[in-house]
C-alpha cells in the first residue's frame, strides 16, 4: 500500500497475513520496498514462525525480482502470483488492506515515519488480538489459532 506524510512525502506499507487465520505478520512502513527489504521481513517470519508451503503476492515489481524469486526458490516455497486486475483472488489481504487503509491511513495525519510505524503496530495487535472475525467463529486470529492447536493437541 501507499499513502504520504503531512510532508508530501509518500511511504509504502508491506501487508503480510497468514492465510489460516487472518493474523497480521507484519506491517512494515518505509519510503520503498524493494525485493531485498521483502525478503528480510520474510525471513524474520520465518525464523519465528514456521516456514510457509506457499506465498501469494499480486504482480508488484518486488514480488517479480529476481532476489524474491531466488529467496522463494531457494526456500522451496511456491509462489501464487494473482492475475493482473483481479484484487479478489488475494481477497484476504484486500479485506485486510481496506480495514488499515480506513483505520489507520485515512484517519490519521502522520508527520513521520515513525508515526506510522507505531501506529501501524498498535493497530496490527488490536487486530490480531482483539477483534472478532466472523470466518473464525467471531474471534480474534490469535484467539482462533491458540483455539485450533489446542484441538490438535488434544486429538495427538
């Protein structure tokens, strides 16, 4: 996503939810986000979660590079890219986008990216921690994953 500071100055945010339960990974604000800075925070994700079988991106040029690519590869991870013009096939991330974008960029008048950035945190951890989902039984992501291993645990 992209928005601009009080100055003018435009930043871009990188949006990362697994697919499983609608948790916000990460939300990184910087002024660009090139293919290197990608796979930094995905390999963050990585080494603290688990590593995923498939990443779905739309077309955007850091998704396309050659460092992404390789980094997917090399992981042995399978890139899912949407067809160009059809947001709906990452529906989730879209959904996700539209609720920052309103609550966080739309409302807010940030002077720095430090703003943002804190901002950005406080709301990723309501959102993950507090609000319901109704695809997930009208719980938060955090609360319907600790619900699922739980279960799982139970059954093993």
């Amino acid at each position: 996503m992209s928005d601009s500071l009080s100055t003018g100055r435009k930043f871009r945010t990188l949006n990362v939810l697994d697919d499983f339960n609608r948790e916000a990974l990460a939300i990184e604000v910087s002024m660009s986000i090139p293919a290197e800075y990608v796979v930094r925070v995905l390999e963050r994700i990585v080494y603290f979660r688990c590593k995923p079988k498939r990443i779905r991106v739309d077309n955007g040029p850091e998704f396309l590079a050659q460092t992404f690519v390789n980094w997917c590869k090399k992981e042995d991870i399978e890139i899912l890219y949407i067809q160009p013009g059809k947001p709906m096939q990452n529906a989730y991330i879209e959904r996700f986008n539209g609720s920052f974008r309103r609550d966080v960029l739309d409302a807010n008048w940030f002077n720095s990216l430090d703003e943002v950035r804190h901002c950005a945190e406080d709301w990723r951890l309501d959102y993950n921690t507090k609000r319901p989902h109704e695809t997930l039984k009208n719980m938060s992501p955090t609360a319907f994953a600790a619900q699922f291993f739980s279960q799982t645990q139970a059954k093993a």
